[in-house]
C-alpha cells in the first residue's frame, strides 16, 4: 500500500468513524427522549419510575447480545452509564421518584 492509499483509507476509516459517532449521538438521544416519556406516563399513573429487575434485565440482555469485540464487562459498563446518566436528567427534571 503506497503512503498516499495508507492517507486515503485513513482518512475513509476517519470518516466513517465520524457518521457512527453521528448514530450515537441520535440513538442516546432518542432512547432518552423514549425514557422520559416512559416516566411521564409512569408518573401519571403512580408507577414506581426506576425497576431496578429492569435495569438488570437490560443489562444482561447487553451482554448476552454483545458481538465484541469490546469485551461484555466493559460494555455492561458503558450501558451502566447510559443508563445512570438518563436516569440523572429525569432526576434534574423532577421527575423520577425512588
């Protein structure tokens, strides 16, 4: 491979680096926005917001559908925090209720 095709495909690889950030972004932000309306309608009805059983299942089923190569601990980890971090912003917004 020439140093000008190793620049090219550097830079393809960049990129496309790039749009599955993209997806990232939209996807955290669409399952948050899931998330709050979930705890509205919880909330409505006098439905305990947080499930820890859920939160767990969710978790298991993360490992058990994780392809790799990010090992399953690590991605149980990332997931905790996701899970932490929209459970915070329903937090702020007053809305969750232990």
């Amino acid at each position: 491979m020439t140093e000008a095709e190793r620049q090219a495909k550097v830079q393809e690889l960049r990129e496309r680096v790039d749009e599955v950030d993209l997806e990232l972004i939209r996807a955290l932000s669409e399952r948050a926005q899931i998330v709050q309306d979930l705890a509205r309608i919880k909330a409505e009805v006098g439905i305990p917001i947080f499930d820890p059983k859920r939160e767990e299942e969710i978790l298991r089923k993360v490992v058990e559908q994780n392809p790799g190569p990010i090992y399953d601990s690590s991605m149980r980890e990332i997931f905790e925090l996701i899970l932490h971090r929209i459970r915070d912003l329903e937090i702020q917004r007053g809305e969750f209720q232990r």
